[in-house]
C-alpha cells in the first residue's frame, strides 16, 4: 500500500510540469482567444470591452472568408483524396516483394522531412509560369501556357490556383499514408489471401472486398490525421503562394495572420482563430469518441 502510494506521487510529480505547461500554453491561451474573439480589440493597445458575437458576425458577413471557407473545403477533400489514393498504390506495389524495396521507402517518406515553408518554396519555383514546369511541357511539345498558382479561373466554384498547393501537399504526405498502409497490409494474415486466390477471386476483387476492408480503420486514421493537417495550412500557402489573384489560394489562416498583425483587429482575428480551433474539434473529437468506445468493448 505504501509502496504504490510512493509510485503514484512519483508519477504525478514527474507528469505535473507537462500538466502545468500544456494547461497555460494551450487551453489557456484557447480560453483567451476567446476572451479577445467577443472584444472589441482594435489596435494595439488591449481593449476588452464585450461586444458579444459581433465580430463572428462580421467574419461570416465578410466575403473573403467566405472564399477561404470554400478553398479549405476543396483543398480537403483533393488533398485527402490525392493522398489516400497515392499512398495505397505505393504501399499496394512495394508489398510485392519488390527488389530494392527500402531505397523506395526512403525515397517516397524523404518529402516529410521537409517542413511545409520548404516544400512550399522548392514548388513555387518548379511551377513558376515563367521558367518552371511550363519549359519541360513546351520542350516536350506539351501546352505549356499553364498560369499554376497564378490562373484566378474558377470551375465550379473552385479556383484552378488551389491545383498548385495540392499538389504540393500531396506529394508531401503521400509518404506518409503509404508507411501506414503499407503496416497495415502487412498486418493482413497471408492466409485469408491465399484462401481467396484458391475461390478463383481475381487481383481487383481482392483488393476490393478483401484487403481495402481490412484496412478501413488505417484509411479512417489517415483520414484525421490529413483533414486537421488541411483545416489549418498556412505555412505552405505563406511560403508558396499568399492569398493569390483574387485571394485564390487564401486560406482562414492566412486571414487570421493579415487581420491580426498586419490589421491589428485582434478581436476579429480572434473570432477565425476559434473557428478555425472548432473546424479541427469537429474532425477530432468523434474520431476520439470513437476509438474509446472501441477500447472499452
């Protein structure tokens, strides 16, 4: 009794520091951003007077915003979908007994040791419409009269500038969603393959009704954890494109950047920061609701 007792204090003093940082630095930073979102703040100079909901009123009155709200939701579901898709062909073709197969992991997982103001950086320059990508496709007799992240042209609402930032993006983390799948594939008893090779089941049937429905839980990890990373890009969006022609690539961050320390309107800065903080909440907390359940059955 007394033994576990030491171990508990033990415990608790080494993980009260953490505690203590991670209740200062995030939530109490999140309770006055708050705080700031229903104040009038404008300028320097603090100003807490409570104004209520005005400045979320404002925000989603405000037709950037709005534009920012539809390019965050199409460079998610493309930048997810690109991803998903990239990463289980890659980790589809090296669980084949590929000869050479760690000099290919390395080489699709290298892009995540890069940081976003990196990969944003080497891309502006690969699509630059003056002498990027554009002079390999007029040498190779290609069009090459592709404007990337400067075409404001919108089709169906989306604007053609957001291909660019996908793109980047995605090559990105492609390595990443093939290293989980390729563990998952490699989770998948040998066993129930061959049982369904010997039923006569082709190569695409089993791949659609035997190993995508295994890996349905690594697809939905993969799914978070690429939806939070989208919801709140900024930092390759700052160092690849800005908000663009038309604010084309402009994104809530990005907005929240300008408003806050280039416009000084801190309370309305505020206002995106927790609307940003609540579009993440929506993709993470069922996710997490629903591995406890999961654990507790």
């Amino acid at each position: 009794m007394i033994r576990s007792k030491r171990e508990l204090t033990k415990a608790v003093v080494i993980v009260s520091p953490s505690i203590v940082l991670v209740g200062v630095f995030v939530y109490g930073f999140i309770l006055w951003s708050l705080r700031t979102s229903v104040s009038a703040w404008e300028g320097i100079r603090p100003d807490y007077t409570f104004v209520g909901l005005r400045n979320y009123i404002n925000l989603f009155q405000s037709t950037r915003f709005q534009i920012d709200l539809w390019n965050t939701a199409y460079f998610t579901v493309f930048f997810i979908a690109l991803c998903i898709v990239l990463g289980f062909l890659l980790a589809f073709l090296i669980n084949r007994d590929v000869r050479g197969e760690g000099v290919f992991r390395t080489i699709y997982l290298f892009p995540m040791a890069l940081s976003f103001i990196v990969t944003g950086v080497v891309w502006r320059w690969m699509l630059n419409p003056t002498f990027g990508v554009n002079i390999l496709l007029a040498n190779l007799g290609l069009p090459s009269d592709w404007g990337w992240y400067t075409d404001p042209t919108r089709i169906a609402g989306f604007h053609v500038a957001l291909t660019s930032l996908i793109l980047a993006a995605s090559w990105q983390f492609a390595g990443y969603t093939m290293a989980i799948y390729l563990a998952g594939l490699r989770s998948i008893p040998h066993d129930v393959i061959e049982s369904a090779r010997m039923d006569g089941a082709s190569e695409v049937l089993i791949v659609r009704k035997v190993i995508l429905p295994m890996l349905r839980p690594i697809t939905l990890s993969a799914v978070i954890v690429l939806g939070h990373i989208s919801l709140k890009i900024f930092d390759l969006v700052m160092a690849m494109t800005g908000r663009g022609p038309r604010f084309a690539t402009d994104f809530p961050g990005v907005f929240m950047f300008e408003t806050t320390f280039t416009g000084n309107r801190y309370g309305e800065g505020a206002a995106i920061s927790i609307v940003m903080l609540l579009m993440v909440a929506l993709v993470i907390i069922p996710y997490l609701v629903h591995t406890f359940r999961k654990e507790d059955q």
